[in-house]
C-alpha cells in the first residue's frame, strides 16, 4: 500500500496567512464590531451549527447561520462555520446513524463516550455516505457566504482502540490496495483511514467551493496530536490550513512544544489554547490572562496564527458546551489579546 498521494496540495487565500482569530457565538453579533475594531481580530470560528451532531456546539437555522456571516463580513471579518467531523449523539436520525456509523470486526456500531459527556456519540465512516451529507451541510454553509468549514474530532475514528470494519471500508480498502482490511495490521488500517479523511475534507472542499464565492474555501481540522488520522503531512495535499489545538498539561509538557511545526511556512497554522478541567483558573478574573499572554507572545513569534476562545468552553459534563466567563466580560483578558491581535503586523 503506498502512502504517496498525487493530488495536489491546495492553497490557502492570503487572508488565512495572518489571521487573527476569535470564537464566536450567535448572540455575538451585536459585539462583533468590537471583534474587529478594539480587539483586532480578522476571523471568527462560529460555533452555531444549522444541522447540530453532538450537543456541544449550539445549534439554530441556516438563515441563523447566514445572518451572522452577513454581520461578521460588514464590519471586514471573515467567518468560519464550525461542525463536528465524525461523532453524533443519540438523537441524530437514527437511520442514517446506524447505516452510517463506524463498524467493529463482528460489525457492530461503534459508539465512544467522551470524558466530558454524560451521553454516548456514535462514530461515523468516512467513507460512508455521512462524508457526502457533510459535504452537503458545508455546501449550505458557502451557499450563505462562509469563508471556511472547521472539521472537527477525526482522531475520535479511533474510538474503541481500532480503525472502521464496515463494508465501506472493506470494499474500498480492496480496490485502493488490492488487501483484505482483517488481514492488514492496526497501524496500516489506521494510516489508511488517514488517507480517507482526507479524500473526506477534498470532498468539502470541492463541495464549498462549487456552492460559494471563494475560489480556496479555508478547510482545516482539528489537530491534537500528530495521529495516523490527523496526520498534519498526510493532510496537507487536502486541507489549507493546520489547526492545532494546544493544551496546558501539568506534567506532561506544554503548548509550547506543540508549536513547533515543521509544517510552519508551507501553510497558515492557526492555534488555539484550550483549557483543561484540573485547571481552575481559566475562569478566574485576570488568571485566564496570565496564562494567554505568554502563548499569545509565543505563538506570534513564531509565526502561528492564534485563535482566543471569547467564549471559555466547558468541560463539565453536566454543563456541557460554554461557559459563562467571556472575554467581554474580563477586561484583563480582552486587554492581553487586543494589544497581541494588534500589533505584531495582525489587523
């Protein structure tokens, strides 16, 4: 099986390149010209789903969806939709989610609990109908002027401990490889289901910008750790833009070795810093600034696009989704980023 792929790498549009970024919500709108002026930013990550999967990011309407876009590029921000790559929850339409989902050896549907979820989310193919019905749900998200889709969760294919046996995968494992999948090892299924999603993100990619305006629709996906399925160099012919998340970890080394990509130069890398649940003092007034000045100065330094969280997420399990600690709210953290986003050539 060779891993080479001749499809060719994709550009990313010269904006992506010194991207200032924010996450957003809809009952933002009101605030998104502070977004752009006080606070420097030149790109939102919207988190409001017209079509929700996994009870996380909010959900709306598509004409919800499009009236943030209009505001966000009114005030000269460009919007990038959010929606989650490969997990739903219970109450997405059960037929599609069972025909759809990752399978087991005995071929069983795969199901994963994340630690900071109270209910299951089934893990879908990529190379089952569900990457045409997100390339769909992207399309909608053009069609209504996103400059962008971020595609999150593709290392959750993994859930379980191991790669996707459903007849999907099976038939196109023989006709890509002329192997049988049982009879190939872990680590050659997994590298191969890395391909996969990247024929999955070319099919977003072509699906937006078939429906939209943009001639190089930013695609990117969510980047924790260097998987065979988020692979950042098995990607790069696919997506535009490497979106790293960055942890702070006690003991286990910091963000500060995440931002050292080989990648850096060859494509924009945005970055955001996300915080943990044994780290209390993101939602202190004034703490959640000490701890993002010195990633900011780091990332910018080093060419990294950062991404800030306006709005802190939550990791509790019985509130899932996002805090009620903002940005906005907290004129110490709206301060560090501000005098960041807007110096070091940002906007």
């Amino acid at each position: 099986m060779s891993a080479d792929d001749p499809s060719p790498t994709v550009a990313a549009p010269p904006w992506a390149w010194r991207a200032r970024i924010l996450s957003a919500l809809h009952g933002d709108i009101p605030h998104l010209p502070r977004f752009a002026g006080e606070l420097g930013g030149t790109v939102v990550v919207l988190y409001h789903a017209h079509e929700v999967t996994n009870g996380w990011c909010p959900g709306g309407t598509l004409g919800e969806v499009a009236e943030f876009i209009r505001a966000a590029h009114d005030v000269g921000l460009k919007a990038i939709c959010y929606y989650d790559s490969t997990l739903v929850e219970e109450r997405f339409p059960r037929r599609q989610r069972d025909r759809w989902a990752k399978r087991d050896r005995e071929g069983a549907p795969r199901a994963h609990q994340p630690w900071h979820l109270r209910v299951r989310r089934h893990v879908m193919c990529f190379n089952s109908p569900w990457s045409d019905h997100v390339a769909r749900v992207a399309a909608d998200c053009a069609r209504v002027g996103a400059d962008g889709l971020f595609m999150d969760n593709p290392d959750h294919c993994l859930a379980g401990g191991e790669s996707c046996f459903c007849e999907n995968c099976r038939r196109e494992f023989r006709r890509r490889t002329g192997g049988d999948l049982f009879e190939a090892s872990e680590p050659e299924r997994a590298e191969w289901m890395g391909h996969c999603y990247g024929e999955y993100m070319r099919k977003v990619r072509d699906a937006m910008r078939d429906a939209g305006d943009e001639d190089e629709p930013v695609v990117t996906c969510n980047v924790s750790g260097d998987s065979a399925i988020a692979d950042p160099h098995r990607l790069r012919p696919y997506q535009n833009v490497l979106f790293r998340e960055t942890f702070n970890r006690p003991g286990l080394g910091g963000w500060e070795e995440d931002l050292e990509m080989d990648l850096l130069g060859q494509m924009p890398v945005w970055s955001i810093l996300t915080e943990l649940p044994d780290n209390p003092s993101w939602h202190l007034p004034g703490r959640a600034a000490a701890e993002l000045e010195p990633f900011l100065s780091r990332a910018l330094e080093a060419g990294v696009c950062p991404m800030v969280w306006t709005t802190i997420p939550s990791h509790d399990p019985d509130a899932p989704g996002f805090t009620g600690h903002s940005l906005l709210e907290d004129e110490a953290l709206a301060a560090v980023v501000a005098r960041h986003f807007r110096g070091r050539d940002g906007a």
